[in-house]
C-alpha cells in the first residue's frame, strides 16, 4: 500500500473523513477484544463474593461493556454505525496476577469491522469495575486493553500471538488460564514466605503476606524507610545448602523480607527490575557485608545473605503473599 492509502481516515487535502465503505461487501465479521483490571486481593474478594455495597460489580460492568459497544461510533468519531448481530462481555477472576480480566466479543454481518465495538466494550467493562469498587480502592489499574483476535473482510484472519484462537469465547475461556488469558509470561520464580522484624539485627518473623510502599518499603519492617535497600529477598535454594548443617533453619532466619525458589537472584544485575505479584521492585544491591557476628554465623561458619540475599527498591507497592508469581522484567 501507498502511505495516502494507508492512513484511510485522511482525504486528499489531509482533513479527517468517514470511510466509504458502500463500495464493500457485507461479510461475517468478529472481533475479541481483552483488557484488565488489577486490584488487591481484598477487593478482588468483595467481587468473588458480592460484598459490594454498589451491587453485583460483573453484572454492571457486563451490561456497560454490551452498551458501550453498541454506542462505540458515538465515542470515536470515525467510527460507523454498526448493526452488531451479537456482543458478549466475560470476565475471569485472577488471583495471581491478582483482579480480573475482561474479554469481549462482537459481531456483525456488515461492510466493516467491529474491532473498536470490541475494544470498547472491554474498555468500559474495565471502567465500570473500577467505579464500583474505586469507594474500596482508588490505585486500581485498568491496563493491557488490547485486541485478541479478528476475522472477516478484505484484511483475514488477525489472531495476537501467544492467544488461542477458538470459534467460541467459551472454548477459550475453558482452554486458558488467567496469566495465558492475560499474555503475561510465565513466571521465572515463586515467592515462598514473607517475613518481617520489628527490631533491626533480629531475625524476621514469617507473616500471611506483607505490605510495600513506595518510598517506605515493607510497611512495619524496622528497616523501611527512604534509602537503597527498602526490601531485602534471598533465594531458598540458598537456605537448603545451610539446612544441611542447620535442619530447622525458617524462613526469616536470615533476616530476609522475600524468601523465592526458582531464581538465582544474584546472577540478576542491578538495575533488574522483579514484578513480585502485584508488586515490582528494582534491584539495587547485591549481597551485604556483615556487621555483626551473627548467630548463624558463629554455628556454622557460614552465612548466606551477604554472598547471595539481594535488595531492592519499592517501584509499585501492593500486597506480597506466599504463592505470588515473580518475574524479570529487565
């Protein structure tokens, strides 16, 4: 194609148009369209189980997302009046990442595509969650709207990679799971414990999950605050070679914040940046000096956070939990 014909909204003196579209012929035409709203997971509660003071928060937004379709040409302007012959808004809950993902679907028998139907449809859907809960949460993230999958008309069959193209919504929502639903990538390791200590120069003490904030780092941790090393994380990996000489070595013991498995932390640069749930974190230290002569130390001779522990920075807060994914985002 010519540059003029690739831009179609353009006419010859560079002004925006409607395309004419009288000229095609009408085909079957769909689209999915996916988008998601992330949350912590005591809001994502009050959606599993209808504890919103608003109402049932899937039922709102599904009738917003059907809505906003089928007015989707009145909100972007070069958008056409479609006669849609069908839409459909599904949503999936998520723990891990946590809140819930939306994907709509649109069809028609018409002249051009409903691909923006589609991605408003989810876009709203989103929207709506968000003002139903926003009483609960107001740092919630509607993200990764995006278009899944197209077929009919001159330009074919358009499927996103990674995504599992299916005749039926159903069957994709029965063949994938949230992260796959999602696109994210899978996770290059788990966080196994979380721990915090009150005191500095004590062992941490395990907890259901932990806080992070901006700026701060683990919310009642004795080492938070404004500096380099806000959230301490060592791999269990680690701690399994030490519990060949101490069997009842716990998490916490080595003063740990993030206990993971399935990361060689320290082979990571500085400056990686750790999605930890729904949290992320940039690694700005590698292994420690020991000021003190710990207890660890004087049993066994040996102590492995300053050669393999790792710190980090709070670059998006949110809840950290046992369980919760985590991933390289370089």
């Amino acid at each position: 194609m010519t540059q003029g014909e690739d831009l179609t909204h353009i006419n010859e003196q560079g002004r925006a148009r409607m395309v004419d579209v009288s000229a095609k012929e009408g085909t079957q035409r769909v689209a999915r369209a996916a988008g998601f709203v992330h949350m912590e997971p005591a809001t994502l509660e009050l959606v599993r189980t209808g504890g919103c003071k608003k109402g049932d928060v899937l039922a709102v937004a599904q009738v917003a997302g059907i809505m906003a379709a089928k007015r989707c040409w009145e909100l972007v302007p070069m958008c056409h009046p479609i006669q849609l012959t069908g839409v459909d808004v599904r949503f999936e809950l998520s723990d891990a990442p946590c809140g819930v993902a939306i994907e709509a679907e649109c069809r028609c028998c018409g002249q051009t595509g409903v691909e923006m139907e589609a991605l408003t449809a989810a876009s709203v859907a989103g929207l709506t969650i968000y003002d139903m809960l926003k009483a609960v949460q107001r740092d919630m993230v509607v993200s990764d709207v995006r278009l899944l999958e197209k077929s009919g008309g001159k330009s074919g069959h358009f499927v996103r990679d990674g995504f599992v193209a299916s005749a039926m919504i159903t069957q994709v929502a029965e063949v994938t799971v949230p992260g796959a639903l999602l696109g994210e990538k899978p996770a290059d390791g788990v966080v196994v414990a979380t721990s915090i200590s009150t005191k500095k120069g004590t062992r941490k003490v395990p907890q259901e999950s932990i806080r992070l904030e901006v700026g701060l780092g683990v919310a009642g941790d004795a080492h938070a605050g404004a500096w380099h090393r806000m959230v301490s994380l060592l791999p269990e990996e680690s701690v399994d070679e030490m519990r060949e000489l101490l069997p009842k070595l716990a998490a916490g013991d080595f003063a740990e914040n993030i206990l993971t498995r399935g990361l060689s932390l320290k082979d990571l640069p500085v400056g990686t940046v750790l999605e930890v749930g729904e949290c992320e974190l940039a690694m700005t230290q590698i292994g420690k000096k020991c000021h003190s002569d710990c207890e660890i130390r004087r049993i066994t001779g040996k102590c492995v956070m300053p050669t393999d522990g790792v710190f980090a920075v709070v670059t998006r807060g949110g809840t950290v939990r046992p369980g919760d994914p985590v991933r390289i985002r370089r």
